[in-house]
C-alpha cells in the first residue's frame, strides 16, 4: 500500500496526502479534504513509511531505555509503563536494555543503541543514586531515579526528604512523641535524605532528636525485626517510620513475636507504596508513594523536549511523594507502654 493509492481513493493529489498525514501547518488543505484523506489511510491501513521520514529528518523515531534492574522488577515497571506511553502518544520507539548495572553490558548496549542511530537516552535506576554514566550517550540524555555528580543532564528522582517529612508527620499528628526510625544500613542517597526529612519533622513540632532512636538494619525481614524490638524495648518508641515498606513488614513480624500488635501499642509506617506488601499487610501498612510513573512520564517527556531542540538546562526535578494513609497508625497508648 503507497500514497499513491490513498491519494486515489480520496480523489487528491500525493501531495495533499503527504500534507495531511505529515501535519504539516499552514497547507491551506481544507479540514473537509483532510478529513477525506485520512479516511482513506484507514480504510486502506496505510501507515507512512518511517523510517524514510526518519531519513528526511535526521531522526529514526526510536529512543532507547538503558536500566539496571528495572526492566526485570515489577516494583518499577511502571517508569517503564509511564515511557512507553509517552513514546507512543508522539510516535516513537522504545528499545530498552536491562544490564544488571554491568559497566561492559552498559558499553555494548550504548555501542548498539548507536549503530541503531537513537534519537536519545533515558538512563535509568533501580532506586535513587548517583550515577556515572557510560560514555557516547551524546547530547539527548535524562536521568530517571538518580543524578549525576555534577549537573550534566536533566534528572528527575523522588522527593525523598520530604517523603520522609510527611511520614513522621502523620506519626506526629497523632500524638506519638517517641519515633523510632529503621534505616537501611547502606550509605545510600535515600537513606540520608529520608533520615534528613525524619529530623525535618521534628524540629519543626519541637521533638528533640535522639540518636538512640534511630537504628540501621540489613536486608531482611529478621535484621528488621530485631531492630523494631530494640527500639521499643530500649528506646521506648510509640511509633516507627520504616525506610522502605519490607523493612516495614519486618517490624510487624519483630513486634507480634514480642507481644505487641500494630497500631494498638506501636504505629508503623513504611515507604514505597510497593505492590502486594503494603496494602496486604495486616493491617494495611500507612506508607509513603513512590511516584514511579509520574517520573517515567516526566523523563520521557524531558527526553522528546531536548530530541526537539527544547530547553537543554541539566535540571533536577524532585517528584512529590504521596503519603497512603491506610491502617498502621493510631494514638501512642494512654498508660504510656
């Protein structure tokens, strides 16, 4: 199927075809013959070549995902969701390639995307970091979930710190005065930032940070457990803000093995919102949202501005993260226990 066969049966010209699939403003092609062509088109399930438009314009209408892990985690798939359906509301292609943060997979891939002639990259993280990234990406590139060391490109990443500070102010506004934090034992951006939101909310209700309240856990439900329990037991918590929402459900396990129920004795909550763990929690876990898709669609959008000549500022967008009120927080107990 050809222009040539749409054009005959809307009765035109190839030439008003091409104008009016090709969009192109100021045509002077009445919106009664526009509308005739594009009938035509899909009667025919004609569908313009491409790959020449692409030649014609320097572009090749493909754009090219390159992840750690997130390709391959259902945690984050909707970044990737979020992408797709920007790509296809603007007629691109999406390539993407899941190295498992191997630096010689992160090389090849780039070397492909290249000889595949990208129009551009989103780099993306498994979580919130910063990152190095591979040589030969070029000029069109943002970062989703991380940032680089010095401002090089566009980046869009969550609002940890203020996540934080929403957690621990919903704990606040119930009344809890002792708040524990579980935080995740590596240096990573998150930690710091949400440990910084945690000690936001209490300086601004005028609760004196203590030290002893804040423990740092390992991966694992036990190592999570063991740290709820201590900082009931040794700290006199009321309440716990959790780094993420399987430190969370670690504390739920520590804290039933020793007696306590949540949130009648101490109030939880986590952070991520992640599918399948906070909302099947008993009780359903009260958690701060990752904005997975709303960062997708952001980058990718960043990404066809730049591809189109637009802003070339390195900017950093902090996403707001939604606090998920569900049923993990309560008041602290009237005796004080």
């Amino acid at each position: 199927m050809t222009i040539r066969d749409v054009a005959q049966r809307a009765g035109v010209s190839s030439a008003t075809v091409s104008l009016v699939l090709n969009n192109v403003a100021d045509s002077r092609v009445s919106a009664a013959t526009a509308e005739r062509v594009r009938a035509a088109a899909s009667e025919l399930a004609y569908a313009p070549n491409l790959v020449a438009r692409g030649l014609r314009r320097r572009r090749t209408n493909t754009i090219a995902v390159l992840s750690d892990e997130i390709a391959t985690t259902p945690f984050a798939s909707r970044m990737i969701g979020a992408i797709q359906d920007v790509a296809m509301r603007n007629g691109l292609l999406v390539f993407m390639v899941n190295t498992a943060g191997d630096p010689e997979t992160e090389r090849s891939a780039v070397v492909a995307f290249n000889q595949q002639q990208v129009d551009g990259f989103v780099y993306a993280c498994l979580y919130h970091r910063v990152v190095d990234l591979p040589p030969g990406l070029g000029s069109n590139v943002v970062v989703l979930d991380g940032r680089t060391r010095r401002p090089r490109f566009p980046a869009v990443v969550p609002d940890d710190r203020g996540g934080a500070r929403a957690a621990v102010t919903e704990l606040l506004a119930h009344g809890h005065r002792r708040i524990g934090f579980v935080n995740d034992y590596s240096a990573t951006v998150a930690a710091d930032l949400r440990l910084k939101g945690y000690r936001d909310a209490l300086r601004e209700h005028g609760v004196r940070f203590d030290k002893r309240a804040v423990r740092n856990a390992e991966p694992g439900l036990e190592p999570s457990a063991e740290a709820a329990v201590r900082l009931h037991e040794d700290a006199g918590v009321t309440a716990l803000f959790c780094f993420n929402d399987r430190v969370a459900i670690g504390a739920y396990h520590g804290l039933r093995r020793h007696g306590l129920a949540v949130p009648r004795d101490v109030s939880v909550v986590g952070f991520d919102d992640q599918e399948f763990v906070a909302d099947y929690a008993d009780p359903p876990l009260t958690t701060v949202a990752l904005p997975h898709y709303a960062m997708g669609q952001w980058a990718a959008e960043e990404l066809i501005e730049r591809i189109n000549g637009g802003t070339d500022q390195p900017r950093v967008c902090e996403m707001p993260c939604e606090l998920v009120r569900r049923g993990s927080v309560g008041p602290p107990r009237a005796d004080g226990t």
